[in-house]
C-alpha cells in the first residue's frame, strides 16, 4: 500500500517503496490533466517569478473578476482558497455543522476534515448497480439526520454524476430542512459542458448550496494549490472570515488568472475535453476485455474492479514493479477489496499501462503474487 497519507499521487512513498527513482515512476493514482500545465504557462510564471518577493493580493482581486465572468456570478459570491482542500476546510470551520452526511464511496477528506474539525460523520453507501451513487430516496432521507452534507458532482472514485432531477430533489430536501448542501464539482471541467449537471445558476434559490471547484486538476497545478467556491454572499463572508491571510500565494493566483484570460488556455480547454473522452472509452474498453468491471464515470479517471482472484493491493505492487502507480481503493467505505481506480492519460502512456496491465493477468510469475 503507498497511500498511507489517504490519498494517490506520493510519488516520495512510491518511489521508496519500488527502488525507483521519482522521475521513472507513471503515475496513474493521481487525476491531472494528462496534457500538463497549458502551454506557455510555465514561461508566463517564470516571468512573475519576481513577484515572489512581495505579499500576494488578500483579497485575489485580479482572479476573483476573472472568475464571476467566467461562472456568471458576483464576484461576492466567490471565495479562493489553497485548493478545494481549504475552501472545504473553511466552509466547516464556518459553519460548524455537529453532523456531517456523507454518501460512501466518496473523497476521503470530506470525512478527514469533519472528524478534524469536531463533526460527527453519518454515511450511506451508494448501490453497485447505480455505479456506486445512492439512491436519491435516501440521500433525502439521510438529510433531516445531518447539519451539511457532502455531494461530489461528478463524485471520486466513481466519477458519476446524480441526473439533474435527482439533484434538484437532493437540493430541495436540503433548503426544506435548513442543511448546508455541499456540491463537489473539482472535476467537473473534464466533462463536455452540454453534459455538466450543476445548480449554479439556480444558487438564488438554493441560499444554503456551497458549490466548490478546482483549478489544480484541469489546468495540471496541483503543487500550486488553487480551488473556490460559489455561494451566497452570506456564505461567501463567514468562510473568508475563517481563512488565513495570504493563504493563496502569488504564483497560484497568477497562474489562475492566466488561465482564465489567455486564448491559448481556451483551445488548450477543449482538447482535453475531446482526448479525456476519447482516451477514457479506449481504456474502458480494454480494460473490460482483461475481465475487469468498469463504471462509466465520465470525469478523467476510471474506477474498477478487478477480476478474481485479484485483489487492489497485490495488483498495486505488482504494477508498481513495472514503474506504473496505481490507486487501490480498498480501503474506501462501500467498496471492496479488489476495487482500484487510474487516470485518463495520453494515448503513449496508456498504451503503456494497457501492455504492463496484459503482461501481469497472464504472466505466471506475476500471478504468484496474488
């Protein structure tokens, strides 16, 4: 196992764990957008290197404009934050909910940063043949029991979304009862925008919706930390009112601003919607032809279950001896031991993992390890 901080994407543990060095290692456990940064950023923060020398905006003016155009909002109703990580971190710290609902399998901070924060955790398990989602029923019947719930749109591991009628249903429960809904919608770029299901424009109607996003996945920055959330003004001011000054550093709110302004980023947006979907239908295909069940998530990773007698944590190693990180998901909450999930890369890297993935299912060598 090397996700002993609860999350894929350590490379360090990896890398002593397996006897490679960082710079051999592909890493599939971790969802970045597999074209990297867009091209000429990485020029753009050499250029504002200097800038370092001096404190970062409080207020994110310059990206906080950028993004109340971008998502048609005010830019009241936005808060930046170090990652979706500390928006959700500020959003408890706010509203100081005693119990917090969570649908299993879900983003294990949801429960990390709940405990950490003194809430009490009351889960319900999504059913396998909804893909892992809950039954909209009870999500509604889980809510009168919490004071904020946690919803991921499309949700990790799985990367499914409720349809637009069970959200609205899931929303209007939440508002009838005065619970805090909480819309994870991180990955939510990957999907084409026709396909989105979101409430964001309906936020005048739903006052206790926070609805969080990222800019580390899509735009590949997750060293720089970037996410936000929109929400009423109301909410808006109690969650700033809990974050750290400076807590967003100059290189991040550059970047973040680039991305939103700059053409090149814009063409860059749409390929990765073409190649997220193109690269994740081959590798569902595939992997399903190696015996494995696959939910159709439509986000850029894929959540699976090996075949018997497989399990998540041997087939980790073994692909870990190749050099290709993967991500066991056995120890999320309702789901079970041989379940795993890996990004949507390039079509090289694919290639690769698909042929590491063939080589292990039928090399006797490799099955001694199961």
């Amino acid at each position: 196992m090397i996700e002993i901080y609860g999350h894929g994407g350590d490379r360090e543990t990896a890398a002593e764990q397996f006897g490679r060095p960082v710079s051999e290692l592909l890493d599939y456990s971790a969802n970045m957008n597999a074209a990297g940064p867009p091209p000429g950023l990485l020029d753009y923060l050499a250029d504002c290197l200097p800038q370092i020398m001096h404190y970062p905006d409080p207020a994110h003016r310059r990206l906080r404009s950028l993004l109340a155009e971008r998502n048609h909002c005010t830019e009241e109703q936005l808060v930046i934050g170090n990652g979706a990580a500390e928006c959700m971190a500020l959003l408890l710290l706010a509203l100081r909910p005693e119990r917090v609902g969570l649908i299993e399998p879900c983003f294990s901070e949801y429960a990390q940063l709940s405990g950490q924060y003194g809430s009490e955790v009351i889960r319900i398990h999504g059913r396998k043949e909804l893909d892992y989602r809950a039954d909209a029923a009870e999500i509604c019947e889980l809510i009168p029991q919490v004071d904020l719930l946690f919803l991921g749109q499309p949700n990790n591991p799985n990367g499914v979304q409720y349809v637009s009628e069970d959200l609205r249903r899931i929303a209007d429960t939440a508002r009838t009862h005065d619970v805090t809904l909480v819309v994870d919608e991180a990955f939510t770029d990957f999907i084409p925008r026709a396909r989105r299901v979101s409430l964001q424009s309906e936020l005048e109607q739903y006052p206790n919706m926070i609805i969080v996003r990222s800019m580390t996945k899509f735009y590949a920055i997750p060293g720089l930390r970037l996410g936000y959330t929109i929400s009423s003004p109301q909410l808006s001011i109690r969650m700033r009112s809990q974050q750290v000054t400076w807590s967003v550093n100059t290189l991040a709110l550059a970047a973040g601003a680039w991305c939103l302004e700059n053409s090149e980023a814009a063409e860059y947006e749409q390929q990765t919607i073409l190649h997220n979907r193109s690269q994740r239908d081959r590798l569902h295909e595939h992997l399903t032809g190696m015996g494995c069940t696959v939910c159709p998530g439509e986000a850029n990773y894929l959540l699976a279950e090996l075949p018997e007698p497989w399990t998540a944590e041997h087939f980790q190693m073994a692909m870990g001896q190749h050099g290709i990180l993967i991500r066991s998901c056995a120890m999320y909450p309702g789901l079970g031991s041989r379940h795993i999930r890996i990004a949507v890369k390039d079509e090289d890297s694919n290639t690769q993992l698909l042929k590491c993935w063939e080589q292990i299912m039928i090399d006797p060598q490799q099955a001694e390890m199961r």
